[in-house]
C-alpha cells in the first residue's frame, strides 16, 4: 500500500490531471470496495496515512447516551476505550482491516479508478481545447477506427470523423494532417476533441496562414461556403482603397491560392470581392456566371431572383445545383436562378391571366342585343362571348331580369356573332356583285339600277333580324320596367 502514492504521481503526470484528483478517486474506489466486501450499512471513510503513504478505511460511529442504531451509533464507554478523549455528541473513527479486501473488492475498485480518472481527463481536455474551436492544429494519424480516424495532438487524442473529411483525401497511419478543432465534447460517444478537415473554417485559417494581408486586417474575410473537395467560395474585402483584395487572396501568379489548393488535394476555391450590397454581391456570388439582372422578392425573407441570358443558365446552376448552393450559403439568402426565355413566357402567362380568354360580350351590342342585358350579364359574371354561348337556355333564365324572350334575342346575336366567321356563298355573290358594279362603264347607272335587284344576303337578312329585335327588346324592356314602377 505505501507504493499507492508514488503511482498516483505517475498516472498524474501521464494524464495531466492533478494528483489530488486522483487521490480522491482512490478513496472512492476504495470505499466502494469496503462496503461491497463488509457487507454492512455503518460509514465509512477513506484517508492517506502522510507517513507511510498507505491507504486506510475507517468505520464512523457516533457517540451517544443510548443507542439505537449499532451500525451508526456508539455508547460513551465504549467509545472511551477506543479513544480516552472521546465525548458525546462527537465521532469516533475506528480502523477497518484493509488486507481483508479480495480480488472482487481490488478489481471493482480499479474500474472506479479509472472511471474517476478518465472523467477528470475529459474535464482537463475540455478546459483546455474549448475555447480553441475553429483553431489550425498539426496532427498525425495515430490509428484507423472503422472510418474514422483517431489523431495525436501531442496531449491528448482527437477524433477525425468520416463526415468531417474531403472526398480527395486518403490517409494512412503515421501521416500528418492540418485540421481545424471542430467541437469539444464532454460525454457521449464522440466525447473528447472533433476535428475536421471538411470545415470551412480551415480555407478561412489557411488564407490567414498564407496572405500576409489576412493576418494583418488589411483584407478581412467575410465569409466562406464550401463542400468539402469539390468547390469552396470565399468573399474577402479590403479596409484599405489602395489594396485588392482578391488580388492579395491569389498572389502573384497565383502562388498563394494554388498552395492552398495543394493543402487541400485540388479543392476549387472562388475568391469573391464583398459587397454591402446584396445585388452586386449575388452578382459576385455567382461567378463565373454573367448575370443580367438581380430582383428582389422578399428583402425580409431574404429572397432574391436572379436572370441570366440563356447561354449562362447552366454555368450559373453549376453541376448538380452546386454553385448558385454555395452562392446562396455565402450570401445568406435563397435564390431562384431563371433564363431570359424563361422569365418571359412567365410574363407572357402572367398577362395572359389577367385578360380573360375571349371576345367580350359588349362586342354583341353591335350585333342588336340591347346594352341594358350585356350589363346583366356582366353582373351576373358572364363576361365572353364563349362563356355566353356555352350556357343553355335554364341557365340563362336563372339569371334575374332575363326571360325566355330576352333568351331568344341572346341566340340570335350569338349566332350573328359566330356567323360573320363562317365563310358563306351569299358573301362571296356579294363581293361579285359588287366586282361587277365596278366594271359596269359609267355612262349607264340607270340600267344598273334598273336592272333585276338581286336577293338579300343572309347578312343583310340577320342585320333585319336583329334591328327588329333590338325595337322589341326595347319594348319588352319598357314593359318591364312601368310594371315595376306600379308595383
């Protein structure tokens, strides 16, 4: 037992934990281990001797007139042959065998231990990397869990897992990775430190690493969009006029954005200049697209539409939907992407919709119908020609103010209305007729007027029709309205 200290220190030092942490778990263990092998309900407590380094247990009793619990409680006398210098009221503690202890009590006693002390690691872990998220760490590839990989950061593991890894990158044990700390997790199963080398926020601190510019404020990153392997857009801006930032971002020849690239196995990166206009910066965000206008639909839902011409529609999508994704990430706002032929037969439906499909119904007022039964109809939502004709005669009765006459009268202007469509012979014989007149020399318009008149035309008998229609129509009107007036 004087050796339980000494290795106490040990596993201290290995586990960057304070001794004292691990002293207290020892006596836990301990205690558990005491109690399982007595069997009994009395306390008991755990203390280092400080001479001998031992561990010891004791039984606490409580120092009473009569007892009543034996387990708990103690008589004065007997507690004074323990302890000369014991009193009532007070606590006598009486030593417990600890080489009693089997093998069960010792093994349950060293998963309390450890139990204790991987908790107070967790705690020491979390203390020190919480407030390091989001920062670059170098780590080498200690071993492959499934497809996860477990990584050495020097004082304690990390886990990289599959989600948080590029679709480009294969690592093998022994390798070495910059990764950002992702999160920090006390308990459950992915307890511990999560890096990730699909985080946007390893482009952010690798252009920090890699532009002077960055790390001095000159050029300030605005934000970052990216999926891991694939494609990463980047809006950069500058506190200083005279400074480009994506110039800066790209370096001469490229030198600065194509050693990132290398980091990140060939990763496409979209440096963008920022802009507090959200217009001009969707134009920006959509790059290498030519956009011709930018709308917007909902500035408090941050809704936008965007139209391109028709040869940039598939450049402004991008494969799968992946760059206007990445632009609508980068920007915050959700945008729908239309080509120019597209937002015009949207147009062209949208108009379309307000007329109504058909020729009104105030077209038949020059055909005879009377204008006081065009508005009835009107009111009654019958406002085409179409709509009109397809309507039996029931349904036009049940319209107010409309009888089986006014019915009639409807008809016959419906068909006059159809029947100027219709090619007919009598106006083909009109039009001959009207040839020949021409032809007629003009010496001799008394024998053309005398000669035999021919028959009328259909439309000039229609015309009849409806003008004798519009004067009882009128009549029945008149009718109408003075048997109104006397009721």
């Amino acid at each position: 037992m004087a050796s339980i200290y000494q290795s106490i220190e040990i596993l201290s030092k290995e586990k960057g934990i304070d001794p004292q942490i691990v002293i207290d778990a020892v006596k836990d263990a301990m205690l558990v281990a005491a109690r399982k092998h007595f069997r009994t309900a009395e306390d008991l407590v755990a203390a280092f001797n400080d001479q001998t380094g031992a561990l010891e247990i004791y039984g606490v009793k409580k120092v009473v007139e009569a007892v009543q619990d034996p387990d708990k409680e103690i008589s004065l006398e007997d507690a004074q042959r323990m302890d000369p210098t014991a009193q009532l009221e007070s606590e006598v503690h009486f030593p417990k065998p600890t080489e009693a202890l089997g093998r069960i009590s010792a093994q349950t006693a060293k998963q309390v231990i450890l139990q204790k002390v991987r908790e107070a690691e967790r705690e020491t872990i979390f203390a020190e990397y919480s407030g390091r998220v989001g920062e670059l760490v170098n780590c080498m590839v200690k071993r492959i869990e499934g497809q996860d990989l477990v990584v050495d950061l020097g004082k304690t593991e990390a886990r990289l897992l599959k989600k948080e890894q590029s679709k480009l990158e294969n690592f093998s044990v022994g390798d070495r990775a910059r990764c950002v700390i992702r999160s920090v997790e006390k308990a459950g199963k992915n307890a511990g430190v999560i890096v990730s080398r699909a985080a946007p926020e390893l482009v952010m601190r690798l252009f920090e690493q890699e532009v002077p510019e960055i790390y001095d404020n000159t050029v300030v990153i605005k934000g970052c969009a990216r999926e891991a392997g694939e494609r990463t857009k980047i809006a950069v801006s500058s506190r200083d006029r005279d400074v480009d930032s994506v110039g800066a971002c790209v370096g001469m020849k490229g030198m600065r954005v194509q050693s990132i690239i290398r980091e990140l196995r060939g990763e496409k990166i979209d440096i963008i200049e920022f802009s507090e206009d959200s217009v001009v910066f969707a134009t920006h965000a959509l790059s290498p697209a030519k956009i011709t206008r930018v709308s917007i639909i909902d500035p408090v839902d941050k809704h936008m539409e965007v139209i391109v011409d028709d040869t940039q529609l598939s450049l402004a999508i991008g494969k799968k939907g992946q760059n206007v994704r990445l632009a609508a990430k980068l920007l915050g706002w959700k945008i729908d992407i239309k080509s120019e032929e597209e937002k015009r037969q949207e147009v062209e439906s949208a108009m379309a919709a307000l007329v109504p499909a058909g020729a009104p119904v105030s077209v038949l007022i020059d055909l005879g119908l009377a204008e006081k039964i065009v508005e009835k109809l009107f009111e009654s939502s019958v406002g085409t020609v179409e709509k009109l004709g397809s309507m039996t005669p029931e349904e036009l009765e049940a319209i107010p103010g409309i009888g089986p006459t006014v019915v009639e009268k409807i008809l016959v202007a419906v068909n006059a209305y159809y029947a100027q469509f219709e090619p007919n012979a009598a106006a083909e014989g009109a039009e001959g007729s009207v040839e020949n007149a021409a032809e007629l020399p003009e010496e001799a318009p008394l024998e053309a007027e005398s000669s035999a008149a021919p028959e009328p035309s259909e439309a000039q008998e229609t015309a009849s029709v409806a003008a004798r229609n519009g004067a009882e129509e009128k009549k029945e009107f008149d009718t109408i309205e003075n048997s109104e007036g006397v009721g």
